[in-house]
C-alpha cells in the first residue's frame, strides 16, 4: 500500500471520497461477472436480453434472464468488500467528509452491507416499471407467479427497472453521479471500464485532481492512469480502507 500512502500524503487534506464499483465487487459473493471467466455474456447475448429490442422480440426470455439473477443473488451474501465499503462511508461521513457510492451493479449488495448514500446507476434487480403507465413495483424475495409480470395498475406489461444498451441511465442519477466526481479521491474496484458513460468518470475525478485508486484481479486498459492495487476486492479492501481511514 505504499503508493496508495504517498499519494494520500501528498493530496493533502481528504473532503469528498467518491467509490465506483462493478460486477467485479460481487464476484467474492458468487454472482458472476459479465465479461470475464465464466462471465453473464457467455450465456446470454446482450442483443436477446439486455435491450429493449430483445425484450419487445421476447419479453419472457428477458424476464427469465433477470429472474433467475435475482433469485441467485438472493441466495447470497454481501462480501468483506461490499463491507470495506460501507465501514469507510461510516468513518468519512463521521469525520464530516461526504461520500458517495456509484455502483453499475443491479445486486443490492452493497445496501445490504450498510452502505447509505449508493447510486445504482443501471437501476435494480429488485424494481420493475409498467411498459404502460410508468408505475413501479418492487420485486418480491421469491419467484415470480408468473413472467412477464402485469401491472397492478393497468395490466400493462411490467419491465425490469434495469438500464438497457442503448438507453439512457436516469437523469438525476448520472448528474449526481458526474457531481461525485468533484471529490479528492475516488476508489473504483471490480469494473472492467468497457461501459459508457460510467467509464467517463474516473478521468472526471482525475481532471478534478483527485486520487484514483483501482482496485482489480488484473489491470484494464485504464490502469496507468491510476495507483492500480491487484487483488480481490473482498481481500484488499480492508487494508484499503484501513490505510485510507489514517488519513481522515
Ligand atoms: C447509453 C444492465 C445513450 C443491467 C448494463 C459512449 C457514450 C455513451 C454510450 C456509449 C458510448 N459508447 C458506447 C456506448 C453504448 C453503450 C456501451 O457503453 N457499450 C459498450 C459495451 C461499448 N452504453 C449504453 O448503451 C448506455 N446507454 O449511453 O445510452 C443514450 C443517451 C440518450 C438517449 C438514448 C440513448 C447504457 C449502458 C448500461 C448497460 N446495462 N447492464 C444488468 O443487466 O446488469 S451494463 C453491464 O456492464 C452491467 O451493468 C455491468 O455492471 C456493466 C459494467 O460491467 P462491469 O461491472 O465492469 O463487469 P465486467 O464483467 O465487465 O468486469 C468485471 C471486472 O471485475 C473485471 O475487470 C474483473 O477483472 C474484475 N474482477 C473480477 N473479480 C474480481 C474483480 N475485481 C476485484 N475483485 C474480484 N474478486
Ligand atoms: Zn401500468
């Protein structure tokens, strides 16, 4: 953690932590990645499942894709990670700093780990929105009656409340998200930086002069840009926090 230490010395005083992570965070916790081994594309192709053409060709098969992830991720836990996370969000908001956590992951796990202040910048396994009037539902901790779910509303169709390939992510959101980046340090762990526009924020946090860390089993093709750490989130993060936690 040596280079993590001299550049926390030499940025001087730590007011805005920000945090971005990706399905990486969430690999400890058994939910699969997307693009590495054994990753959620290999089995999908994001065309039939991960857009709204695939889902106005076959709404049912998008539903069984995004209802057998979270029943899975039901199943699990959050990770020491997700912990690291929520731990360090305690310190810094207790020592008057503020914090914010952007995550692209649809999980929950992060929340259910304690973290506050989370943005869920590709929305949530656990809502879906009428394809009709707009309404929002919750989704249950157990199947599904019956896919695609209707809406109690207007009997419309319901959709996940996930954001799709060539959608936008929801306005408040990425603005409060590009805001976040206005900070001192940002941390990202377990994000390959393939997606757009999330893979614009660290050089939004680099221009504002913050120190970037990142976090990851192997570097990506940013990792120069950054104090790049190798190793498991939910092995690292602790000693991370730790390290950073001495400079708040
Ligand atoms: C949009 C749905 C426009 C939910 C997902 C430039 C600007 C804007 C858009 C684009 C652009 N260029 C291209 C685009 C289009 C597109 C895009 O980015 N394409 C890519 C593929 C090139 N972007 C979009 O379509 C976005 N929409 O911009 O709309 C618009 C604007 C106005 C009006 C109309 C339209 C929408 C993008 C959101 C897509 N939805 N998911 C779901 O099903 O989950 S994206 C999907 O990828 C997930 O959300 C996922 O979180 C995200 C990123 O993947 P990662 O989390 O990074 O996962 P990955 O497997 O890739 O990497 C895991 C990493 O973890 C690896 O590096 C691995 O080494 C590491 N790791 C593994 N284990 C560990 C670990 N690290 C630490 N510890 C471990 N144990
Ligand atoms: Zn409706």
């Amino acid at each position: 953690m040596k280079n993590l230490s001299s550049a926390l010395r030499n940025k001087g005083r730590i007011s805005r932590i920000a945090v971005l992570t990706g399905s990486g965070i969430s690999a400890e916790s058994g939910i699969p990645t997307f693009r590495g081994h054994n990753g959620l594309w290999m089995d999908y192709r994001i065309d039939d499942v991960a857009t709204c053409e695939g889902f106005k060709k076959d709404p049912g098969l998008v539903w069984e894709f995004y209802e057998k992830r979270r029943l899975e991720v039901i199943k699990t836990k959050p990770n020491r990670g997700h912990y690291a996370i929520a731990d360090l969000e305690e310190s810094a908001v207790s020592s008057g700093r503020n914090f914010t956590l952007c995550t692209q992951n649809v999980d929950g796990l992060h929340k259910r780990a304690g973290s506050k202040n989370v943005l869920e910048l590709h929305g949530s396994l656990f809502e879906s929105f009428c394809t009709k009037c707009g309404k929002s539902a919750g989704l249950p901790e157990n199947p599904l009656p019956h896919l695609p779910p209707k809406c109690q509303e207007c009997n419309g169709m319901m959709r996940p409340n996930v954001v799709w390939f060539g959608e936008p992510l929801a306005q408040d959101i990425i603005e409060k998200a590009f805001s976040s980046m206005d900070c001192d340090l940002l941390i990202i762990v377990g994000t390959s930086l393939q997606v757009y526009p999330v893979a614009y924020l660290p050089f939004l946090a680099l221009k504002n002069g913050a120190v970037v860390i990142e976090v990851n089993i192997t570097a990506t093709s940013a990792s120069d840009y950054f104090v790049f750490i190798k190793g498991k989130a939910g092995q690292v993060m602790n000693e991370i926090a730790d390290t950073i936690k001495g400079y708040l």
